[in-house]
C-alpha cells in the first residue's frame, strides 16, 4: 500500500537533498515555499508537481481514507482537492536532520 512513508522515499531518492531547497531555476520549488506556524506548507501541491517524474501517478497523493480529496487526472492539474498529504519545508528539513517530520497524513499521522 503506498502512503506517506513512500512519498518520503520518492523525496529522498533526490541524493542532492529536497526539491523545495532547490531553486525553480534548478527544477525545485522553494519559491513556492509558504508555511504556516507548524512548518507545514500552505499549498503542497507546488511541491509535489515538481516530483512528477518520480512520484510518477497522481493517486498516490490521496490517502485511500481521505474521502475529502480526489485524484488529479495529472500533475499539471494537481491542487490543493487532489492532497491529503501535508509537506514540511525548509533548510533544516534534509536528510541531515532524519528526525525532522517531511510529510504528515493529516488522518493516519
Ligand atoms: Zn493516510
């Protein structure tokens, strides 16, 4: 079953460390980056578009519990209704920092 823990996996495949570090000019999304007080980004969507290529389906980005939200048909069309998932940005959020929290189910956790 593919859930948070996998959408963690298909970040850290990025050897060079998270996308949302990464300028747009190098294919990231930390322009985009926008959190609120927990650290959570507003809009996660931004973020995950630019994991396209290894996230690969848009689905996987809806928790199968999460009857609020629906599958994008593709990522260009990926918005906050096609998220369960929240994202957790910022430099302190790399594989340095293991225990840091990079992706919450908002129902499982
Ligand atoms: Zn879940």
């Amino acid at each position: 079953m593919l859930g948070a823990p996998a959408l963690g996996l298909s970040t850290n495949r990025i050897s060079t460390g998270y996308s949302f570090n990464w300028s747009t000019n190098e294919g990231g999304s930390m322009e985009f980056c926008d959190r609120n007080s927990e650290g959570f980004e507003k809009n996660a969507a931004r973020h995950f578009q630019v994991l396209s290529n290894e996230l690969r389906d848009p689905k996987i980005l809806v928790c199968p519990a999460d009857t609020s939200k629906r599958p994008a048909l593709d990522f260009r069309n990926l918005g906050l209704a096609n998220t369960s998932y929240l994202i957790r940005t910022g430099t302190n959020v790399d594989e340095l920092h293991p225990n840091e929290i990079l992706i919450r189910c908002p129902i499982h956790g």
